[in-house]
C-alpha cells in the first residue's frame, strides 16, 4: 500500500538522545551548507530553540505535523508557558495564514450541516473541523473520521466525547488512497493531505477516491498550495506579493530559514489552479467555486459528484 503520512513518531517528543542525534546530524548539514537564508550562527541559535519545546522536536523528527500539533496551532491555545520560539510560531509564522484558512473551512463546513447529513473528515486528524461545529437543532447527521494514524484517531475519539457527540461519529483507520466507501458521504473535508503528495497521478487517484465515496451531489471541500513567489530579497520586483501572506521580512526569513534549511519540511508540494481543477476534473468532480482568503492566497475548493 502506497500511503502518505507525514510523521513517524508519536505526538510527544522528548529531550532525549535521538533529538540530540538528530539535531547533530542538522547542525553537521547547516555547517556543509553553501547558502542559508540566515547567517550561520543564527541559524544554530534557531536549531537549538527548537529543541527546547516539543512542538519544536516534533518538527524536527518529522519535519511536518500530525493531527494533535495541527489541532495545537489551529486552536493556537496552549495549556502552559511557550519559548519565544514557540510564541513566534504560533503568531508571527505562516502558520497563521494556515490558521486563517481552517476558520474559513468551518464557514463552509457550517453551511452543510443538514438533517441526515453524513459528514466526513480524511485526514481527519483530530477532528476539530466537524467536532467544534454547531449541531443545535440538528439530530440525524453522522461524522466521520478517517486517518491513517491511529493516535490522531484516538485523540479524535477523545475530542469527540467531550464535545458531546460521540454518539454521532465514526472512526476507521484507513488509507485516504483506498477509502473503501461507496456513495456514503454528503460531505468530504480534506484539508492539508496534498500538500504532502506532490505526483500529480497520486493527486488524480487520491481524488477519484474522494469521488467515489460521495453520494450524487457530494461535495468535496479541498485545500492546496500555489506556488509562492520568490522571497523578496531574490526578487525585489516581486516583492508587493508578498505582502498577500501578511509576514514581515524579517519573519519570511526566519519561516524559510526554519521550515526549509533547519527542518526541510515535506510537506511543501505546490500546485496552480489549473492543475487542481484539471485532476478534480479527471476524478469525476466539478469545480463549483474556489475561494481564496480575502488576501487572494491559501484557497478552498468546492467540487461536486
């Protein structure tokens, strides 16, 4: 089975030999390194603060997230003291504009909740799309979670009891690849699987299985990256993009600094707007709308069985 998932250890990463191997192994690579975004030395100081909090280790074990950090920078509430290096990530990062665009997936979110509706998240992470929803007056619908993780399964279990709706959700551990459902969904939210999929067949295949699992009339809510423009320091004519993703230069250079010479996230795959409604198109689905953030970045697809 061909799957994609972005981490391979559990969601809390202790201070322990393997961090300190790993960020050895970064330090001995940054050093060998013939071009960074920050000086050498700032950039040691950076792979140091992240070793020092446990999102921070996270990221550099995995070099991406799973469900439970995801629900963390989302929700953007932590349960005790952060580093500055934490605090910068949650508030100054780009992370932010991905915070901004979950919110914007609750609004569409909210406009399906129907009598009868069977609602599903893949990945669905902890859930917090469908959990943290309003469901008052509403009594026959179903959520279901998919994910192939079993700890952020468990963790969407949890988040599901204390909302109050157990009753009402489903889990399975699956490959969102092979979905195994046929016609059974009204909706289905995947938010952030593609940006780790960078194969354009993969991408068409991993629709089709969203395709299939819908009912007639289905809809499909789908986030994806479009290519940023060069940092502005490269391309200074292009500089006025970048002012659509609200960062400061002086943060641009620290996200691309951490996210790509310290960690060299994975989970980085970019595609156009042509390209997405070509692959949705190739899977069976319609494009009924695509809207971006009111910045014109970070957009949401509606497709329709």
């Amino acid at each position: 089975m061909n799957s994609t998932i972005s981490h391979h250890t559990a969601t809390k990463v202790d201070d322990d030999r393997r961090t300190k191997e790993i960020a050895a192994e970064i330090e001995q690579r940054l050093r060998q390194a013939d071009r960074l975004v920050l000086p050498l030395d700032e950039t040691l100081e950076l792979l140091a603060q992240l070793t020092q909090f446990e999102l921070g280790r996270f990221l550099l074990h995995n070099r991406g997230l799973n469900g439970y950090w995801t629900s963390y920078i989302f929700r953007n509430e932590p349960t005790g003291p952060t580093t500055p290096l934490e605090h910068w990530l949650l508030n100054n990062s780009l992370l932010c504009q991905a915070r901004e665009r979950y919110h914007r997936f609750k609004e569409e979110i909210a406009a399906r909740i129907t009598e009868g509706a069977t609602l599903a998240s893949v990945p669905c992470g902890v859930m917090d799309d469908l959990l943290q929803q309003d469901y008052e007056g509403v009594t026959g619908f179903r959520l279901v979670g998919i994910d192939l993780d079993e700890e952020s399964i468990g963790y969407a279990r949890k988040n599901a009891a204390e909302r109050g709706l157990a009753e009402h959700t489903a889990f399975h551990v699956r490959d969102a690849w092979n979905l195994g459902v046929e016609g059974e969904f009204d909706l289905i939210v995947s938010n952030g699987l593609n940006m780790y999929e960078s194969d354009p067949q993969r991408l068409t295949d991993l629709y089709r299985s969203f395709h299939q699992a819908l009912r007639p009339g289905g809809r499909l809510l789908l986030s994806f990256l479009t290519p940023p423009p060069p940092p502005p320091w490269e391309a200074p004519e292009q500089a006025a993009a970048w002012q659509k993703y609200q960062i400061a230069e002086a943060d641009l250079r620290r996200e691309l600094s951490i996210m790509g010479d310290i960690i060299q996230a994975t989970y980085l795959n970019f595609s156009s707007e042509e390209e997405v409604r070509g692959q949705l198109a190739a899977a069976g689905l319609s494009v009924a709308d695509i809207r971006y953030s009111p910045q014109g970045v970070l957009p949401i697809v509606t497709a329709v069985k």
